[in-house]
C-alpha cells in the first residue's frame, strides 16, 4: 500500500511538471503584436470595422486633425491591421494567415477626433463594442453575439443589429432608430429618437426616458418602453408571447387600444371605453388628445403604467 502510494504521488508530481512546462512553452508561442495607423480626418467620411472577438474601443478625442487605430495584444499566428481608404471610406480589419480558432488576446483601440460628424459602423462576431460620447451623421452595429457599451451616440441614423449580444446605451439621441435582434437584450436609458422601428425574436428590449414614435414587432421576449413627456407621439407594439409594458407620465392622454389572447391588461389610467371592454381587451381614451397607443399580444400581459 505504502508503495502505491509512493508510486501515485510520483506521477502526479511529474504529471504537474509536465503541465507546468507546456503552459510555458505555450506562452512562448504567442507573438506580441502592436500596430498603429493614422490617418487625417479630411481623407475620411465613412469609417468601417470588421473584426471577430477582439473588443474596440472607440475614443473621442480632443481638437486633432488625425483618426489613430491602436492594434495591440498577444497571438499565436501573425495578425495585421489592415487599413485603406477607397472613396473617403476607411475600411478597416484584420489579416491573418490562417483561418480557424487559433488563440490570440487582441485589442482594438479608435481614437477619433470630437469633429469628425461622418459615418461610422462597426461589423464584429463576439467582441466587445466600447463608445465614448460621439455625434455622428450615422452609426450602425453588427454583431452575432457580441456586445455594445456606449456612454452617449447621437446620430442622425442609428442601425443595430445583433443576434444574441447584450446592448447597453446610455443616452442615444437619433433622428432615426432601427433595431433587429435575435435573442438579444437591449437596453437604453435614455433614447430620445423622432421614430423607432425595432423587432426581436426572443430577445428583450428596454427604453427609458423616451421621447417620439414607437413601432415593435416581435415573437417573444419582454418589451417595456417608458416616456418623460406624451404629448403627438404613437406607441405600437405587437408580440407573440412576453409581457409588454408602457409607462407614461400621470398626465398623459391617449387613444388606447390593447388586446391579449391569454394574458391579463392592467392599467393605472382610468380609461373612457367603446364598446364591450374585459381583461382582455380594452379600447377606449385616456383625456382627450389623440396620441396612439396600440398594445397586442397573444400569450403574454399587457401594463399601462403611470411614471413613478
């Protein structure tokens, strides 16, 4: 027994070197790379990124005439950055020799000035998406399962696309407003947009503080849209199964007309109907202007709620 033993604890000791030195040979693999580009902003009016999982990082800088690119990190096979301009449209993404899930830890840096109003997208599979505060003519994100997070981006037009990514904005300011996801969560604490247009799978969507019309479709996943003031805005929401909720200033006044198949219909409003009303059902007026608020839903709940 005392010779099992002995024997045991010598293989795992030597089991353990053997771990120890291929994770230190494994480290000697990896290349350190670091990249930079500049360009000026007068050669650039459309900005456009691709990447797979490497995060970015958009940086707003102070008065410059310069947009930098900061390609940086470790890979086990030699990356580059690869930028051109064709026609003022900077295009910006990564070459690499061999394609398939080889290990790296790359990082993408943007520094672009606080002057540059133009256009800029950004096409990424998983990475991370970070933005500072920018004012852009438009933005538009791509991404499978990657995610955004944004202090403040106001644009003319504003496109999001995601499969199943996580979307958090703070403040987003936009003319227009359009939204597709799969089974993504998004979120915006304030969005102040003339029209949105959003659908979903069954991914969940959240605004805050809004402001301007209001148009979703979706098939399941929870909705809940919430504005500071109502006054010559329409709100249109239209899903399969999750619960929708609309929270609206106390002294809000509105056309309403909400309809579920199995879920229930709470309103903190006192509404003025037409016609037969139930649970289920209600069509009728808020006060008396005529802002629209149309709420459907087969299986989930329905909540028209007052600001708090």
């Amino acid at each position: 027994m005392k010779f099992n033993r002995k024997v045991i604890a010598i293989l795992i000791g030597v089991i353990a070197i053997m771990s120890i030195s291929l994770g230190v040979g494994a480290l000697h693999l990896f290349k350190e790379i670091n990249e930079e580009k500049y360009f000026t902003v007068e050669e650039v009016s459309d900005i456009q990124v691709t990447m797979s999982s490497t995060p970015v990082h958009i940086i707003r800088t102070a008065a410059s005439d310069q947009v930098k690119f900061h390609y940086y990190g470790k890979s086990m096979q030699e990356l580059n950055l690869s930028a051109d301009i064709n026609n003022k449209a900077l295009v910006v993404e990564t070459k690499r020799r061999i394609d398939g899930p080889i290990p790296e830890d790359m990082f993408l840096d943007i520094y672009i000035p606080e002057d540059y109003k133009k256009d800029l997208s950004i096409k990424i599979s998983s990475g991370v998406v970070k933005i500072d505060s920018f004012d852009l003519a438009s933005f538009t994100l791509d991404t499978s399962s990657g995610g955004l997070e944004a202090e403040q981006l106001s644009a003319e037009k504003v496109s999001i696309i995601t499969s199943s990514g996580k979307l958090n904005i703070k403040k987003l300011r936009a003319k227009e407003l359009e939204i597709k996801g799969s089974s993504s969560a998004i979120s915006i604490d304030e969005c102040v947009a003339k029209e949105t247009r959003a659908e979903t799978s069954s991914g969940s969507i959240t605004l805050k503080n809004s402001s301007g019309n209001f148009d979703f479709k979706g098939s399941a996943g929870n909705v809940l849209v919430g504005y500071k003031e109502f006054d010559n805005q329409n709100i249109a929401v239209s899903t399969t199964s999750g619960k929708v909720t609309v929270e609206l200033p106390g002294n809000a006044e509105f056309l309403i007309d909400a309809k579920t198949t199995t879920g229930k219909i709470q309103s903190d409003f006192p509404i003025n109907t037409v016609g037969n009303t139930d649970k289920k059902q209600i069509v009728g007026q808020v006060g008396t202007k005529n802002n629209q608020v149309s709420l459907q839903t087969t299986t989930g709940s329905i909540h028209i709620l007052k600001n708090s």
